[in-house]
C-alpha cells in the first residue's frame, strides 16, 4: 500500500524505473532474481519504500536480560525497550527531506547503490530480528519489481475527468498503513491480455 501510494504521489520515480527496467530487460519478460543486481533504481525504490513508511514505527517490544548503561541512561534489568524506528527513518542527519519519497538518497552519483539499507532496522536487531527478513525482501523486491515492469499509477479522475487531489491518512497502530486512497492502476501501453498471459507463462 505504501509502494502505491509512492507511486501515485511521484509518478516520475515509476517512470524512471520503468526506464531501468526496458533497458536491461526488453519488454518480453517480468524481472526475476538474477536480473536484481542490474536494476540499481528498482532496489533503491524498494529501501526507499521500507523507510518511507516503515510497517512497525516502534518496532517489537524486548526487555533488557541484565542492566546496563547506554549514552549515560541507566536502563534496569527487565526494563521494556521500544526501538523507534519511525524517528531513524525520519533522522535529517541521515535522510534529508525525509518526508519526501526520494529514492535516489540510496545511489550515488555514479548511479550504483549506497551501502545504506533500512532493512537493517525495519526487520529488527540482535538475537530478536525477524526470522523470515530474507523472504519478506525478496517477496517484497518481486512485487514492487513486477509491479514497475508491468503497471502505470496515477490519480484518479472525477466524473468530469479532473485529477482527484488527496492528502494520504494512516491507519496507524501497532503496525502503520496508508488508508484508502483514490488511484488509477492499469497495464502500461504495450502490456494487452494476450501479452500479459505469454509474460507470465513464458
């Protein structure tokens, strides 16, 4: 839900994407793994989409083994410690306009990946991070990927064919997503019913 609302909000970043995708892939087939180290754009897409809107703002509740000290606070044994991951994917030091969905803050100039990845505190820290990270992101990379190669996303329109403008709400909670929000998602041009099926059989 947050890919497509970043979608819809900044239609240039799936246009690039899209540009990306066409140059090392042609338009006869849907990305897969091995094309994911050639697709800088699309994974920077996909970190940006993890720190944008993380899923869990406060992470997983833990409670300290033993008592310790961190920065000069005393933190007492069995005390319930929240990571907050909402205020380190909003940290302006790290991520300037961090409002803004920005996906190129993960590539260099030279257009290759930082070695800045949210994965690294989305999913977790230490003995308790997520176990199932690793299928997450590929699933996650595979639907955004596929999503890209395949659709356009833009607003919907009114019935006297006017863009709908709309400021997003959050369903918020323990875990955070976009509320429903009006869009436009179809087949890009060149993806018809027929070539859709051969893409996806082939």
């Amino acid at each position: 839900m947050a890919f497509t609302l970043a979608m819809v909000k900044n239609p240039h970043v799936w246009k690039r994407a899209q540009v990306e995708i066409d140059a090392a892939l042609g338009m006869d087939r849907l990305p897969d793994f091995d094309d994911r180290p050639s697709l800088p754009y699309v994974e920077a897409v996909l970190r940006e989409s993890m720190r944008w809107q993380p899923v869990l703002p406060l992470g997983i509740p833990h409670a300290t083994s033993s008592s310790d000290i961190y920065k000069g606070f005393h933190i007492p044994k069995g005390a319930t410690i929240f990571a907050n991951i909402w205020a380190m994917s909003r940290d302006e030091a790290r991520y300037p306009n961090a409002e803004e969905f920005t996906p190129e803050r993960f590539l260099t100039a030279e257009g290759t990946l930082t070695h800045d990845n949210p994965a690294e505190y989305t999913f977790g820290f230490g003995r308790r991070i997520c176990p199932g990270r690793h299928t997450a992101d590929a699933s996650l990379w595979t639907s955004i990927a596929t999503m890209l190669a395949t659709l356009e996303f833009t607003l919907a329109k009114d019935a006297e064919g006017q863009d709908i403008m709309f400021e997003p709400t959050y369903v918020n909670g323990l875990a955070r997503q976009p509320a429903t929000f009006p869009c436009c998602i179809s087949p890009r041009p060149h993806i018809s019913k027929d070539s859709l099926h051969r893409i996806l059989t082939s």
